[in-house]
C-alpha cells in the first residue's frame, strides 16, 4: 500500500494544520530523503542531509518561498493588517540562511 497523505492528516509540513488547509494545493513531490523539522524563537529549522547549499541555491530558495508567500491567504491578511508596503518589509525577513554544521 501506498503511504500518502489524505486530505484530513496533519499536514507533513509540521504547521499544525490539516493537509487539505496547508500545503494540498501547492503539494509537489515529496523528498526522496528524510528530513526534520522544528520551530523555535528565531524560526522553522530543517536539518536535510547532503552538501552545504551555495549561496545560489539559499537565494533562489528564498524567492521561492517568498513568492509561494504573496499567493497565500496569509498574505492577504498580512496586507489587510499591515498594508503592502510593511507586509513586503516583513516578508523580506524570511530567508533560508545556512546553519551550522553538526
């Protein structure tokens, strides 16, 4: 049998939420590797094996993520809240950062 996530599981992500409120719509395949994640003070941690990402790879990562950011309904509150211009201030503060080595 095959192991997938169903629309009513926690979401693998580790958010919290359900699946189908999480990360169903923009779902693509999952890693071929094991990885870990946590949140703590200063941010969501993901401890992946493999080499050390180029500074490339963490800034094409970061755009990613900030783009996939803009299409969210979170970002339409972030706005409504805050208004664009320090909703953009506050979304440029997420960046993948490389961590230290363990």
């Amino acid at each position: 049998m095959k192991n997938t996530t169903r629309r009513n599981d926690p979401c693998p992500c580790g958010s919290g939420q359900k699946y189908k409120k999480c990360c169903l719509t923009t779902a693509s395949p999952q890693p071929s590797v094991d990885t870990y994640a946590w949140m703590d003070r200063d941010g969501l941690h993901l401890v992946a094996p493999g080499s050390p990402l180029t500074q490339e790879e963490l800034e094409r990562m970061t755009q990613a993520y900030q783009k996939r950011m803009r299409a969210s309904a979170m970002w339409k509150d972030m706005v409504q809240a805050y208004g664009k211009e320090k909703a953009e201030e506050l979304l440029k503060q997420c960046q993948v950062k490389p961590g230290e080595r363990r």
